[in-house]
C-alpha cells in the first residue's frame, strides 16, 4: 500500500493541496468552515495526521517546550530524574497531556542561563514548563517571551516576583505536612524525626515544614521539641545522614516523617538494616504516594497528591484550561502504628 500523503486528502476532499495544508495545520481564516470540516472528515477517514514535527517545519511550533536544571542544581552528575522519581511520574501526565493535545513534547536541560538566549532566538513554542529549581535569570529572561509559561512549585520566584505573566503552579503544600504530622500526632507520637530536603533551597519543603507547625501548635508543641535532619532528596541523601537517624531512634524517637516518598524509602531501608519492627518499634510516614511505593514489601502510609494528575493538568493550564487537582489527603498504610508504650 502507497503510503498516504496530503495529497490524497486534497484530492479526495476535492480542494487544492494549498487548502488542505491549510486547514490541517490549523491557519485561521481564508477557509470557509463548511471547507473546514469536509477537509477534516476526509482526513479522518483516511486516517491521515500531520506530524507535529512537519507542522514545526512549516513555521507553526506545536512544541511543548519543558526545561530541566543543569547537572549543577542537580544533587550529582545523574540529573533530577535519576534521583527524583516525582519527576518521572511529573513528566508521565505531562507527556499523557501533550498526547492528546497533539503536542510534541521537547525536554531541554538549562546548564547555563544563556542557553535561554539560543531558545528565545528560535520557534516560538505552543507553551512552557519548568520543572525544578532554575536560576533566577533563567526566570527573568523567559519573562519576555509570548509563549505561555507555567512554573512547577517554585513559590520562591513568585515572592520576589509577584507581577509575574508566568502560572504559579504550585499547591497547598503546607496542608500536605500538616496532615502528616497531624496522623503522628493523633497516634500518640511525641519524639518525631523530621527529615526534610534543605531548606534553603526548596519552597516545597518549608511549606510543609510550616504545615508541621500547624498540627504542632494544635499539641501544645513546638519544632524545640522535635529533631529536623536535612538533607538531599534522593537515597543517597538518606545514606549520608544514617547515623543522625540511628542515634535518635537509640535516644527513643518513635516516628520518622519524611517530607517525600524517596526520603521515607530510604529510611525504610535504614530501619530494615538495623532490624527495627514497622511499625511496632517505628512509625514511618512519607509524603507525595508515587507510584514507586507499590512496590515496596509493605504499604507506605503516605500524604498523596495527584503527581501524575498535576502534569496532566499542567498542560491544560498552558492552553488556558483551569487545572483540576484532585485534593491531598491522607493515605493509609501498614507503616504507622500507635507510638510504642515504655
């Protein structure tokens, strides 16, 4: 069978392969609607689609254009989405989105602001994400470009900027730790591990150490009371600081909440190693529920967010759709426990 081109589609339509090309990629005006529509059909019927690269080529640009952090932000060589699964679950809606929005997704990794200069000199694209921490003047030079842009959890930008044409997409990320620790709290735990990313660099993670203090203050307790290690978000993260996690859980902590899933598996492991019962000696609560947790030997007990759903509706954000976030909440599971009794 010959292989189907536009050709065919103008032809059977009965139009000229300028109209065709037209209407299939999209042009606005000069085509009646009724002409519209009969194009369409017969190229439905046929089965025949426009590449989303051939469309770039003809100076229409249906990419959606997601930037990374350089190897430099990055915890080691590998880059975010060897280390954060978050981001690989992101990425999966993202992608499920572009999909259907017959976009063509194109990851670029932002090792020096002025790579930014090279991508503002190019096509303009169908729309913008950036994922994870990028620095400012990456941010500032975006801000002058006509595609639309939304910016994934950085609510760092947005307080030193807060006239900005970018989409916060951020989301109640202090709700998410108040729900943590306030399942803790409810259990009957009282010396708690807080493992945290570092604080100076992630919004996400102060937020929810602020939802902490929320459930907290509802106690009658404060963060003197508690034990906050920080550290990267990754297992190896959680490796390097081993020994603080052993020597409170020797001093008679009996919880470890950990502000991400990666953190709580990696202390999971920790407890594993050192023979601790979960979660009869300890109680172990992580926050996001991706989707790596099911194939853990044992339900995480988890705060869930939508992180499939949130890139999926990131893309509907760029096309002037409000995004529809499924609400955070508790997840239980077989990791947390009433708090021993002395």
């Amino acid at each position: 069978m010959s292989k189907l081109t536009i050709r065919d589609v103008a032809r059977e339509a009965g139009v000229s392969i300028a109209t065709a090309s037209y209407v299939l990629n999209d042009k606005p005006g000069k085509v009646s609607e009724e002409t519209r529509a009969r194009v369409r059909a017969v190229a439905e019927r046929l089965g025949y689609s426009l590449h989303p690269g051939a469309r770039q080529l003809r100076g229409i640009s249906h990419t959606l254009l997601i930037l990374l952090p350089g190897h430099h932000l990055a915890p080691d060589l590998r880059g975010i989405l060897m280390d954060y699964p978050f981001f690989n679950e992101l990425l999966a809606g993202i992608e499920h989105a572009a999909f259907d929005a017959r976009l063509q997704p194109s990851l670029q990794r932002i090792e020096r602001p002025e790579e930014v200069r090279h991508l503002l000199n190019g096509p303009t694209p169908a729309g913008v994400l950036v994922l994870g921490k990028h620095e400012e003047t990456v941010l500032q030079a975006l801000e002058n470009w006509d595609a639309p842009v939304a910016v994934v959890d950085d609510r760092d930008y947005f307080g030193r900027y807060p006239v900005s044409r970018f989409h916060d997409y951020s989301i109640d990320d202090a709700l998410l730790g108040e729900l943590a620790a306030e399942h803790l709290l409810t259990l009957g735990h009282r010396r708690l591990i807080l493992l945290f990313g570092h604080l100076s660099t992630s919004s996400v993670h102060r937020e929810r150490l602020n939802g902490v203090r929320r459930a907290l203050s509802r106690y009658g307790l404060t963060l003197d009371s508690l034990t906050l290690i920080e550290t990267d978000v990754t297992l190896a993260g959680v490796d390097a600081v081993g020994d603080q996690i052993q020597t409170l859980l020797t001093a008679g902590a009996s919880a470890i909440l950990a502000m991400a899933d990666i953190l709580a598996i990696g202390a999971y492991k920790q407890l594993i190693n050192a023979h601790y019962q979960i979660p009869q000696q300890v109680s172990l609560l992580g926050i996001d529920n991706l989707h790596i947790l099911n194939y853990l030997p044992l339900r995480l007990t988890t705060v869930g967010q939508d992180v499939y759903g949130r890139g999926y509706q990131a893309v509907r954000l760029l096309q002037g759709q409000g995004p529809q976030l499924a609400p955070v909440s508790l997840i239980p599971g077989d990791s947390t426990g009433p708090a021993p009794t002395l």
